[in-house]
C-alpha cells in the first residue's frame, strides 16, 4: 500500500505490541489536556486590552499537537514531567512527577507518550531522563522530532534558533530506541561547541553552535542527512553511534564543499523561503543512494541592510541578499548528488539560471526528478523529467497562466511513479488531476465550479484522495475526497453540524484525523475522528473556559453579507454592531483590510486575539466592517483571483470603496463621515491608498508595516502580481501610494518595525519625507529592532494596539 507521506511503519508495529498490556489512560487528565496554569485569573469579564493581550484571560486552550503512526492507530505527543532525582528532598519519589514548585534538585522535561486514538493505552515510548546527553545535568528541549522508518531510532530536534520567519537551524542529537543511547549529530566543531556551551551555560554561543538545518533519515533508515554551513553532509547512522562512543566523528561525510556566504546548497536565500513557502532544500532518493538538492549561487545579489541602534553602545548591522523587484535573482540550479562518490550531476537548463525560479523537486523512482521550472514572469511551468542513468532531461508538462501562477503545489507521484497528482487552474478553477508521468494523459479528479484549496492526503489502496474545498461560501473550509481514478464524483465529508471552518490532521493511511472546528464567535473544539464516517472518537480539547468567557463578555452582533463593485462584482464582507445598537443613531466605522492575494480577511473562523481588538472597537461606539475585496486568497475561481493583474492598489481599493458606498446605503447607521480603516502588511498598503486615493470617503487610518512604495519589495511576490518595474512603470506608479501623497485630507497613524526584515522601514521613511514635502501633519511610532510583526517585546503588542483604538476615539469622535 502505498500512502502518502508515509513513514514509521515499524514503529507502529513496536509500538502496538508494547502497548499490550498498559494501563488505560484518560487523555483529559494527562498534563496535555489541563488547563493552563499561568493564565492570570481575573473576575472581570470585560475586553479591556488587559484581558485580551497582557494576562492571557482570553486565551484559547490549544488543540495538542501530535504525530500519528502510519497505520492510524495512534498517536505521539510531547508530556511536560518534573522529576525528583533519588535522594533529593521534594514531593515525589524518585522519577515521579511531582508539582512545578518542587524543591531545588528537581529536573523538567518533555517525554514522547504514545496514546491510541480514543485516548486510552498510554505508553512513554521516549523519557526525558533518556534525552540527557553525557556532561550534562539537564534533558535537551525537544523543538522536533521524527522516528525513522524501521522504528528503531528517534531524531531529536533541539536548541533551534530563527532564521527569519521560521526556527530552522539547531542542534540534532540520535536516540536508539532500543539500547537508548544517545549521540549528537554534526562535524567535530558542533559537538565541540555543544560540549563549550554544556560546560559554561553564560558562556557567548559558540561559532558552530546551532548550526545543523533540515536532518532527516533516508528512507532505509540508514542514514541522517542534514545542511551545516550552506553544505549537505550525511552520517550511516549505526557508525555513527559507534564512532562518536570513541569520541569520533570521522563517518561525517560532506556531499557538497562549495557551500559558503555566497554559495547555498540544500538551503534558499530570503526571498525564497518567504515567497516560495520552501525551507528545505534536500530531498532524499527512494533507494537512500542519492540526494535532489537546490544550488542557489547569491553572487551580485544586492545587500539589504538593517541597523539595531538600541541592543549594544554602538550600532550593530545585519545584512543580508535581498533582490528588489526589477533587480538581479540568485542564480539556482538543481542537482542531485550520489552517496558513493559525492559526485553531483547537474541539471543543465538552458537560459539564465537567475531569470528562473525552481519551486519544487519530486523524485518520480531511485532514478528519475521531476523539476518544476518557472520563468521570472511567474506565467509558465515546465516540467522536466531527470533521468539519471542517461544523464538526460525532457519536458514532460507545461502549466501556466496569461496573468500569473499564483501558488506553487508539489507533484505527487502514485501508480509506482508512473502518475502524479497536479493542481491547475487551467479551466478556471483551481482542480486536481492525475497526470501521466510522461504528462500525454490527465483526469480532472475534482469537476465543477469550486476551487481545491489544499490537498490533505491520498491512499491508493482505498483509491481516494481528500482535500478542502467550499463550493458555497468563500469563508468556510471542509472536508471533501474523491477517487484516485476519476471513477466517482467529489463528496463533502465534513458534516453539517460543523458550519464554520475545519481543519483537519489525517493519519498516513487516511483512516483516522485529528479534526478542529471553529466558526466566527466560537474558539476551536479538537477530536479525533474516523474518516470514512466522521464519525467522534475521543474530544481533546473543547475550550469550554474560554466559551463561558467569552459568553459574558457582551460580544458584538455580526452578519456575513455580500455587496456589490461598480461592475457588479460580488464581494464578501462582515459587519460586526453592537448589542444594543440603535438604528437611528450615526455610528463612526472602521474598515479592517488586508486586501492583497495572500490573504483574505472574511472567514467564518474564530480570529483569536485579533477578533476580540475588533470586538472591543465594537464596545468603544464603533461599527465594525471587513470585506474582501477582488483578488483575496478566496476559493472564487481563477478570474477573481487574476483580475488584479497589474492592478493592486487600484481596482482593490475601489473595491473597497464601492463597498462602502453600498453598506451605508443598506445600513443607515453608518456614518459617511466618519470612516476609519486600518491594516497590517499588506493591509497597511492597502489602507494607505484609500486614505491617499479616496479621502473623500476615508477619513482616518492605522496603516502598519506598509509598502509605501512596491519597487522596494522583493522580486518574487511583487514581480508576480504587478510585472517588473523596469517594463511595468505605470503598474508601480499606480500601486504605490507613496505618489498619491498630495491628495490626502484626513488622519494617518503609521507603524513601523525598524528590524522588518520582511517590508523594510525604509519605506515608511520614503514615504514620511513625501508627507513632509506636502506638509501633510501625520502621526508616527517607530519600533526599534522589532520584525514584521511587530509582537517581540514586553508589552509591545498591548502598546501597539492601544494606540490604535486610542487613535480612532479621537479623530473618528466616538462620543459623538
């Protein structure tokens, strides 16, 4: 049988033996389902910013997080414990957990604790005293872990740092499930530095600590591979226990050498990891002997630059390749390297390696890659079959879009890797076919006029294949499966009692998932489900505390609706009123915005944090309203999507405006003269541009990290969706609303982090130097060093969002 993604089949096996026999446990009473306990109680019940950001009265009880075994018939998760060494004082014997006050000599960790799917069969596959590595007092920190595929090993992930937006580079160490030895993954210079930073606890970080990314076994179980310094190494795993017992690390074998600042192998610059979702950059063959890499070469990348004022007596740079649209791309080849003579074979495409992106690679067998390879354009897709005994490539398949392709999906191969799964827009809807290998055949595996929004899993023994989709309302997300043969037609899974938004987490083989559900004003309920029914096998978290909460917090009445653009353009939105409005009264309202193609801001799933803010807007006098505007990441169909070709910041933003003009014709509380709107990223640009474009309609704004202007924005995201500067002018001009500047009437409060990585501050202080030049008075908060998101810090969440409701309380006269 062969499942998608799978691995762990022998653990599974392992693990039901040993579960034979063990005490049944209730999952509600195990430490992953108690309450949190840091949560400050308080009895008031109001949604001040205390409540929502500061002592974590409002907080939801997570859904746990949890790997399943291959075959669905259970599960991992991670245990918090506290134990008492023998012959230390506190409240337990020795290796029983006792409470989080013990007495000095008590140690803390996570076990990995298997449970079957209704809960019970609780088994400790991993201790944490097992996870203590020799010289040290103390377990490592699991960030990760995976199990190899013949159930005999673990791999730890472990004292993992940021890079950018993701904690991908750390330490690895190798657990034997069997004779639970442990060894430490890397070169000497890792373990030496592991070894520094285990001896002195306050001593600087080592040069080489934390510097391993990305290990993984090999399909055999044989071997872990892994990324040290922009290189790929691999370690047999039985000699590497057997090595590093003599203090050795000779069987560290380095597959590529070239690897430096400006040379990547197995790894990507900014651009593609944030643009291209793709962090990883090594993939292993089917038959363990080979390695698919990426090669990104940085050369004549330009540096960005950031400055950290504020951490040290003098400034401090990060610098770092960052192509600005229109300006030069890395240069990226793939290859695939062989284990027995550390030989690459290269993929050699004609054309310039820089005007090309390669999203994704996918072996096909032991001995052929599909590549996908995307011109700089982002409208065409060719796919290349890599053959590797005739060192021989053809394009097998070509996707592409008269506008753009806007997400990149990998190609899933079944049927022996004669057959690959591929998604498509083609027929103006975004549907999943099963391709041919040699791409002469394909079946549409999803007709109709709905978009697949993501693939979840197949099983070709079962023949199906489930995914989400929403055919009939853009916000919500459910289950659907179809057949791997195109034989049946789709079918909705997903009950109807579960209106809202639906996640889901499937078991290997399909037969089992961990399934959420939330909808606008209800925090996520998690179970476990059998799939072919959906019939409940055990609730795991129903966030019951925050509901009764949140039942007294005098929430806001809301109402999806739909209006209409000048063209007749359907756009969804929400309007959120309080509970005693009055109809015959004028409220001041505030647009919430995001309004570009990564996101959409109308969905029927409870939005946390973010929710309450627009809750407690509600409470201080205001209307609330949301809509998205055409070209939002919603399942409408290609042609909503592309219509903002060359048109963000224009045709989005009058969008917005026509909506207005609509709900105040339907809604005659709402006052015309005063309107607010606010946004973050994206919706920071786009609430600067009706600010700037339609001030006769909005008249007070909170744009945050904006781009003022698009020319400093990546190549990859902008070059996608408004064409290069250098041959598109008119489409930068007209989207950037640093040069509409002249034209703003009203109240503008900008935000920046000065350490956003992501969208620069430097283009906030292009656009204050147009505001200056025009004289127009504005309101401004700089946060140093903090990144795009603008969270890191005491309190800084709490103070920016103060600001804002403070902010429209004065210029929106809310007591009016």
């Amino acid at each position: 049988m062969q499942i998608r993604k799978s691995f762990g089949a022998a653990l599974a096996l392992l693990v039901m033996l040993g579960v034979q026999g063990c005490s049944s446990t209730n999952y509600s009473n195990t430490a992953q389902g108690k309450k949190n306990s840091n949560a400050t109680e308080v009895s008031d019940t109001t949604l001040s910013m205390e409540n929502i950001y500061q002592n974590n009265y409002f907080k939801s009880e997570r859904s746990p997080y949890f790997r399943w075994l291959d075959d669905g018939s259970g599960y991992t998760i991670l245990e918090p414990r506290t134990s008492t060494p023998e012959g230390a004082s506190g409240d337990g014997a020795a290796g029983q957990s006792v409470h989080e006050d013990a007495n000095e000599g008590s140690i803390e960790g996570n076990d990995i604790v298997f449970y079957k799917v209704d809960g019970t069969g609780r088994k400790v596959l991993v201790t944490f005293e097992e996870l203590i590595p020799e010289g040290n007092s103390a377990p490592i920190a699991i960030d990760d872990y995976i199990w190899s595929n013949d159930g005999k090993w673990a791999l730890i992930y472990t004292n993992s740092r940021k890079v950018w937006r993701s904690r991908s580079r750390g330490d690895y160490f190798l657990l034997n499930l069997e004779d639970k030895s442990l060894r430490q993954l890397g070169p000497e210079s890792v373990l030496e530095a592991w070894a520094a930073k285990a001896a002195n606890d306050d001593a600087e970080d080592q040069a080489d600590e934390a510097r391993l990314m990305f290990a993984k076994f090999s399909p055999d179980s044989s071997k872990v591979a892994y990324v040290f310094r922009n290189n790929i190494y691999y370690q047999n795993i039985n000699e590497a226990t057997s090595q590093q017992k003599a203090g050795l690390s000779k069987n560290v074998i380095a597959l590529t050498k070239d690897g430096n600042d400006i040379i990547i192998n197995g790894n990507f610059d900014w651009v593609y990891e944030e643009e291209l979702a793709i962090r990883d950059g090594f993939r292993w063959s089917p038959d363990s002997q080979k390695i698919g890499y990426w090669q990104l070469d940085t050369s004549g990348v330009k540096d960005f630059i950031m400055i950290n004022n504020t951490d040290s007596l003098y400034p401090t740079l990060t610098k770092f390749p960052y192509p600005k649209a229109g300006e030069m791309n890395s240069a990226v080849r793939v290859g695939v390297v062989h284990l027995d003579n550390q030989n690459t074979q290269w993929l050699a495409l004609e054309g310039d390696n820089r005007d090309r992106y390669i999203p994704r690679i996918n072996w096909a067998n032991g001995n052929e890659l599909l590549v996908q390879d995307v011109n700089r354009p982002q409208q065409l897709n060719r796919l290349w079959l890599f053959n590797l005994e005739k060192n021989e490539f053809e394009q097998v398949y070509t996707d592409g879009d008269e506008a753009f392709i806007g997400w990149y999906y990998e190609a899933e191969f079944i049927n022996g890797g004669n057959d690959f799964l591929w998604h498509s827009e083609k027929d103006g809807w975004r549907h999943l076919y099963r391709v041919s290998k040699d791409g002469k055949t394909e079946i549409d595996l999803t007709p109709g006029d709905f978009d697949v929004i993501s693939t979840l899993a197949f099983n070709e023994d079962k023949n199906v294949v489930y995914f989400m989709a929403s055919p009939e309302n853009q916000g919500q997300r459910y289950l659907y499966r179809a057949s791997l043969d195109g034989s049946s037609k789709p079918e909705r899974v997903t009950p109807r009692e579960f209106d809202g938004n639906n996640r889901y987490t499937m078991s290997k083989d399909t037969s089992n998932a961990m399934h959420s559900h939330s909808d606008f004003t209800t925090p996520t309920t998690s179970r476990t489900i059998n799939v072919a029914d959906h019939s409940t096998i055990k609730v795991l978290t129903e966030n019951l505390e925050l509901k009764e909460k949140l039942s007294n917090a005098n929430l806001p009445n809301h109402e999806f609706v739909q209006v209409s653009a000048q063209d007749g353009t359907v756009l969804d939105a929400y309007i959120m009123t309080p509970k005693n409005l009055d109809k015959n009264k004028k409220y001041p309202t505030i647009f919430y915005v995001y309004g570009e193609p990564a996101g959409s801001t109308v969905q029927d799933s409870y939005g946390g944090a973010g929710f309450l803010l627009r809750s407690l807007l509600v409470q201080e006098g205001f209307i609330v309203v949301s809509v998205d505007n055409r070209g939002t990441r919603s399942p409408k169909g290609r042609d909503w999507r592309k219509s903002i070709y060359k048109k963000i910041g224009g045709i989005t933003v009058q969008d917005q405006a026509d909506a207005l003009d609509e709900l105040a014709s339907r809604y005659a509380f709402i006052d015309t003269a005063r309107i607010g709107v606010y946004g973050h990223s994206g919706g920071g640009s786009s609430t600067l541009n009706m600010l700037f474009k339609h001030g006769d309609k909005f008249h007070a704004g909170v744009a945050i990290a904006p781009v003022p202007d698009i020319a400093l924005y990546d190549t990859i995201y902008q070059e996608r969706y408004s064409g290069n500067p250098n041959t598109d002018p008119e489409s930068y001009f007209n989207t950037s609303s640093v040069n509409f500047v002249e034209g703003f009437v009203g109240k503008l409060l900008l935000i920046h982090g000065t350490g956003d990585d992501n969208v620069h501050y430097q283009g906030s202080e292009r656009l204050i130097n147009e505001l200056v030049k025009h004289n127009k008075p504005f309101e401004f908060m700089a946060y140093p060093n903090r990144a795009h998101g603008i969270r890191a810090g005491k309190n800084t969440l709490i103070h920016r969002q103060s600001m804002l409701v403070e902010f429209f309380k004065r210029h929106l006269e809310v007591n009016k």
